[in-house]
C-alpha cells in the first residue's frame, strides 16, 4: 500500500522560529514499522515544509498526527485527501483523546488512540487486505451513523523489538536545533511515565508504567546518527529519562567507555536530582551539557495541586547540585493555575530570575484533551479555538483572574526574566550561535507578547 504520513504545521511554532525543531519522530517509528511489511511510505513533515504542496492522489492512504494547535490543519489535509477518495487515518495526543469530534467531521475514516506502531500497522494490513477493522484493537471509527471504539491496544513492552525511526524519510537538513555549538536531534529511550501530573496527557498516552530500551540498543541508535548524519547533540525526549538513576550511570559510563563523545540533554525530576547527585557527576562526565527541569511554581498549594510531588526545599538544592557540576538547567514554569492570585503569579516570576536558569519557559496552564485538568476545568473553558491551545495563550478564566489578566501576566513573565540587562549577553549568544534570523525573532517575540483580545471575547 502506498501510505503518506504527515506532520501538519502549527498556527503558531515559537520553537522554530526561536531556532529549534526537531523530526517527528513518532511518524518516522510508524514508516519503518510499516517498511517492515513492503509498505511503501513517504512522510510529509509541514512543520519544517510549511510551502510544500501534497499530492493525495499518489497514495492509497494518508495518516496524519495531530497535537492540539495542529488539529485545525490536519482537519484541512484531510478534507483535501477525502476529495481524492483515499483512506484517512489520524492519530496523536489530541485525537486519541478527541476521536468522535474527528470522525463526525465525515473526513477521517479511523483514529488511532495511544501509541501507534502495532495498531497502526494491523489497520493499513487490513485495508489493504479488504478485511474487516472490527477486531483491530486501539482504534475509533463510525459505522452506519454510531461510534464503534474497539478495546485499547496493549502497550509495546519490548521496545527494542522496534524498527529504528525512519530517519531517511524526513528532511534532516531542516532541522537545526543546536545544543551549545553542536547540531542536535532528538531521540527516544523509554515511555511511559508514573506520576500524572494533572496538566500532562504523557501518563495517559503511554501508560503509567515505564518501559525502557536497552543500553546497547541505545547506543546503537547514536552511533547510527552519528554516522548516518553528523550529530553530536542529542535530546532525549522521554518524559523523565532519569526515572532510574542506575540506569542513567550505566548509560553514561558506556558512553564513555565507548568513547563516542557527544553531547546531551534531558528531562528530569527535582527530587530525582537531589537524591542522585553521583548520578549527575556521571552524567556530566559522560557529555551531559542541559537538563529540564519542572519548576512550575513558587507555591508549595499550587505544586501539590498539580501533583508534582516535589518541595520547594528539593528545588533549591537541585539547583546547587547541577551548578556544582556545570550543567546548564532549562527551567519550566507554569503560570494561571486555577487557585492563583497576581501575587502567586508574582512569586513564580521572582522565583525565576532569583534562580536564573540558563533557558526559562513559561506556559500558561492549558487544558489540554486528555489531561485531568481538562475534566475539572470545563466550566472555565471560555475559548475553544484549538489553536491557541498552544501554552502561551489563556483559554480558560481561573478563580481569580481573567483570561485577558493571565495573558498578560506572561508577557510579564518573559519580560521581567530576559529584559534585564544581565541577560543580555546570552540572548545575543544564542541568536549569534544558531545564525537566526532577526525577522524570526521578533515574530517569537510578537507571538508572546501579543494579547489576542478577540479571541478572548474581549
């Protein structure tokens, strides 16, 4: 079957215009599960082709991802694929969690939910085949005017069993994320994540357990990227690669037996860092350079209401310990919780430039399909607009605040942290050290600092 997967563009990608992006991945894992069955597939990645023009009529079937902010353009390829009579499958976060609103539209045939090799791969088996999909688990479809969800799919517990991602698929001259002064690209070594957090879809997508690859898998997949295509950066995408610092020490010290020098970054935990700090002295030995960490707030009612299950206390020693061994901290905070006050929201910006991370995010808090938050908030929502579901602009009116208030508060946010004077040299660094260009920035820079009153109702 000749199958075209797609990655459609966002309303708005402050990464790509800020100097990073990264392939797709999950559709990369889908084309080589598929190559393995003499499928033949192309991917479309519009994220970094935004000009590219698609051909349907060249394909059997189209599979097209979807986070929340991309749904309205993947909703319009599928209508363009529709018109050409061939099959239309999505899939990603917001559709596994939002499969009937996809299928009432009449323009996508099946969704598949959750993770998608093994699913995905039985569908377009059985579509070419002309079998019936009843039994197909992990996927929604409408059949005579009702919707059929057949049974969730079991999670992929060997993740070694799967194909590298088809790397060769995808325009990896397009994407250009640096760490420090090193090409980088992304990789995955685990899913699954046990904490649920209650803004986060990760734990519903991959399941509460955590499932690792091995170390010698790993390894395998760098050095082919290395050799394949150059790069010395790598960004582990897992939603907590440190889970078991164990792991992370033998990790680090193949890599430098192996002598393969690169470098990384990673997500981590506060409280994992605090209670490893012979981790992170591996992990920089071994080329670790940046770790993420969630901060999300200086109010221990606002960490606790989110489950974070951190201290504020952890926070500060986590700082210190990767300080001490000169990694770079790239720092999240998320502002308009539901129980927020100004003065909250306040404490958060000074806990921020009191701890001066290398990078600060700030989002604001989104509910996003899927999420816990999503189901309590719903009487909050007051814009449905699915593109702006995107962490820089409010959709829902808290307690205390307006949407208009909290949009506000976060171009307060990334003003009052990279406007002062001493940060100004890095800014001039990072743009300096990825070649941007300054057009780009500045749209980045309007696209926070805009307030969509409109789309408020304001």
């Amino acid at each position: 079957m000749r199958v075209l997967l797609v990655n459609p563009s966002s309303a708005i990608n402050l990464y790509r215009q800020f100097g990073g992006n990264l392939p797709p991945l999950g559709l990369a894992y889908l084309a080589s599960v598929l190559r393995e069955d003499a499928h033949q597939v192309e991917i479309a990645d519009l994220e970094v082709e935004p000009g590219r023009k698609v051909d349907f009529s060249r394909y059997d079937l189209v599979g097209i991802t979807s986070l929340t902010p991309q749904y309205s353009r993947a909703l319009e390829l599928a209508r363009l694929a529709k018109k050409e009579g061939i099959h239309v499958v999505m899939g990603g976060y917001h559709v596994s969690f939002q499969d009937q609103e996809a299928l009432s539209t009449g323009v996508v045939d099946y969704v598949v939910r959750g993770e998608g090799e093994h699913v995905f791969r039985e569908l377009v088996n059985c579509l070419e085949l002309g079998r019936k999909v009843d039994d197909v688990p992990g996927i929604s479809f409408m059949k005579d005017g009702h919707l059929f969800r057949n049974p969730q799919a079991p999670y992929i517990s060997d993740l070694d069993r799967l194909p590298l991602p088809a790397r060769d698929l995808l325009p990896m001259d397009k994407y250009v994320t640096m760490l420090d002064e090193h090409r980088a690209t992304s990789m995955v070594t685990s899913r699954g994540c046990p904490f649920n957090c209650t803004f986060c879809v990760s734990s519903k997508m991959g399941g509460l357990k955590w499932r690792t690859r091995t170390i010698d898998s790993i390894i395998n997949e760098i050095k082919d990227i290395k050799d394949r295509y150059g790069y010395r950066g790598f960004l582990f995408m897992d939603d907590n690669f440190t889970l078991n610092p164990k792991r992370v020490i033998q990790f680090a010290e193949q890599l430098i037996k192996r002598r393969l020098n690169i470098f990384w970054w990673c997500f981590s935990r506060v409280d994992t860092i605090v209670k490893n700090e012979y981790m992170v002295k591996k992990m920089a030995e071994a080329g670790a350079r940046t770790v993420f960490l969630g901060v999300e707030s200086a109010n221990q009612e606002t960490l606790d209401e989110y489950h974070k299950k951190i201290t504020l206390r952890q926070l500060y020693r986590a700082w210190e310990i990767l300080r001490d061994y000169k990694l770079k901290i790239w720092g999240s905070f998320i502002i308009g919780g539901v129980h927020e006050t100004k003065k909250m929201i306040d404490q958060t910006i000074q806990l921020a430039r009191k701890l001066n991370p290398d990078t600060a995010q700030f989002s604001i808090l989104t509910p996003y399909p899927g999420t816990q938050l999503f189901k309590s908030v719903k009487d909050r929502i007051v814009v449905h607009n699915w593109d702006l579901y995107d962490g820089i602009h409010a959709v829902m009116r808290t307690k205390h605040l307006s949407p208009a208030e909290i949009q506000k508060s976060i171009v307060k946010a990334y003003s009052k942290f990279y406007l002062r004077f001493c940060r100004w040299p890095r800014v001039f660094s990072y743009i300096k050290e990825r070649k941007l260009k300054l057009s780009n920035v500045l749209k980045g820079i309007a696209s926070i600092w805009r307030v969509e009153r409109s789309s408020l109702g304001e």
